[in-house]
C-alpha cells in the first residue's frame, strides 16, 4: 500500500484552506512550494535565447504564470497542479518575451526569407529541397544557411504561435502538441486526430524532435548528441519542420492570415 508523506499532507491542506478563504500568506506559500517550477522552465528558456536575455526577467514573468494558476487551479479536476502551472508559466514567459519584442528584425527577416524559399522550392520540385538547393536558391553559401537555420529556430520560439491566428497562451505549436486540456470525448478525439495529422508522413528523426524538443523541452545541443548528428544539423532539421507544421495548421484552418 503506498504512503502519503508527512509534506504531502500538508500541501493539499493548504491548498483547501486556501481555496476556501483566499488567504494571500496561504497562497504566498503555495507560491514557495512551487518556485522551483519557475526557475526550472526560467532556465530552460534561457538555454535557447540570446545572451541579452535576463534569466532573472525570465523567473519573475513567471511568477505571474504561477500566481494565475494558483488562483484559478480546480482541486475537484483530476490533474496535477505541476502539469496545469508548467504550461501557464511558459505563457507568461512567452508573453513578456513577446511583449519586450527581443528578436531584431534582421532575425524576423532571415526566418522568413528561409520559410517563403522552402515553400517556393518544394511546389517547383514536388518534394522538399535539400540544403544545397535551398543555399544556391537563397544565393548564400551553406554556412551562411545553417546560420539562418540557427536564427530562424530561435525567432521561432515566439513566432510559431502565429500560424494558429491567436494569441492564446496555449496555441502555440508545442503547447497544442502537448496539451491535453480538453473536457469532453468529442473533443479529445479531434484533438488526437489533429496531432495525428500534424505528425503524419514526418521522418522519424522529426518525430524525435518533436518529442524531444516540445514535450522533454530538450535543447537543440542535447537533442544532438541522443541523435548523434550536430547541433546545426537539430536546428536545420526543426527549421523546415516548422514550415511543414504551419502549412498543415493552415490548410487544417488554424492558419493566420
């Protein structure tokens, strides 16, 4: 028969102490106990930004995500509150990201001149373009296009979520990947077979990534040495598949404009 340690007691009787009366010194130490998730996903932003970015903005955007999940978690739902804050977190992270609009707009530019050339080279070819086409297309040589690769994954971060024309902190690409917030069968349903959809006819090395990079929130360094190529190889790798996801989003009409 499994135990129930002395702490976990503890912390689900100050949850219902405080969902009860709203105390905020209750919910200041729910606030404690869960820091660490913070400074966890603070982190691991920080692994994939520019070095200009502040883990210490990173954490306090996310003590925002924390606090509204806290304020708004349902005891009577049968989840975990680590699951439901993880995501709410990375919102708030995301949202002050975007809101202080840190990617320069040579960045912006580069992704966007590699999504419009993939796009162009795969309805000329009838099938996707290698890095050799996409290099002499472009009229770059490739080290300059694994630099774009590089840009284009880290503009991405951000900019995915546009493909879904909304701003919702959880319709992202990756938060859609791996949300599992639906209530009611039908929608489970559409919700696996969208995913199934997305993922439909990838290659298995893009499979693992999305895997590994949405759901185990690895990064393209780590990703690298489980698959065994480079770094730059990850990165150019998720670059076109990006473009697949946001065509597919669009024709399945979660496109933007």
């Amino acid at each position: 028969m499994a135990t129930v340690s002395k702490q976990e007691v503890d912390i689900d009787k100050l949850w219902r102490d405080f969902k009860a009366n709203g105390d905020v010194e209750l919910r200041n130490r729910l606030v404690e106990n869960y820091l660490h998730i913070v400074k966890y996903s603070a982190e691991r932003f920080r692994m994939r930004l520019p070095d200009s970015v502040d883990v210490n903005d990173l954490i306090s955007a996310g003590m925002f995500g924390l606090m509204d999940a806290i304020e708004k978690f349902d005891l009577s739902r049968n989840i975990k509150f680590e699951t439901y804050c993880s995501l709410r977190i990375r919102g708030s992270i995301v949202d002050e990201l975007r809101h202080c609009d840190w990617i320069p707009r040579s960045v912006r530019t580069k992704s966007n001149q590699i999504n419009n050339a993939i796009n162009y080279l795969k309805n000329q070819l009838g099938r996707e373009p290698n890095d050799d086409e996409l290099a002499a297309h472009m009229e770059i040589s490739s080290s300059e296009l694994h630099t774009f690769y590089k840009e284009a994954n880290t503009s991405a971060l951000l900019s995915i979520d546009q493909a879904t024309g909304s701003d919702s902190r959880e319709t992202n690409i990756g938060d859609f990947l791996k949300s599992k917030k639906t209530k009611e069968p039908s929608e489970i349903l559409a919700g696996k077979e969208l995913k199934d959809l997305l993922i439909k006819n990838l290659t298995d090395s893009e499979k693992k990534i999305i895997v590994m990079y949405y759901f185990d929130e690895l990064t393209m360094q780590e990703i690298g040495r489980v698959l065994e190529v480079t770094e730059s190889r990850v990165s150019q790798i998720h670059a076109k598949l990006l473009v697949k996801l946001r065509n597919r989003l669009k024709r399945l009409g979660y496109g933007g404009k």
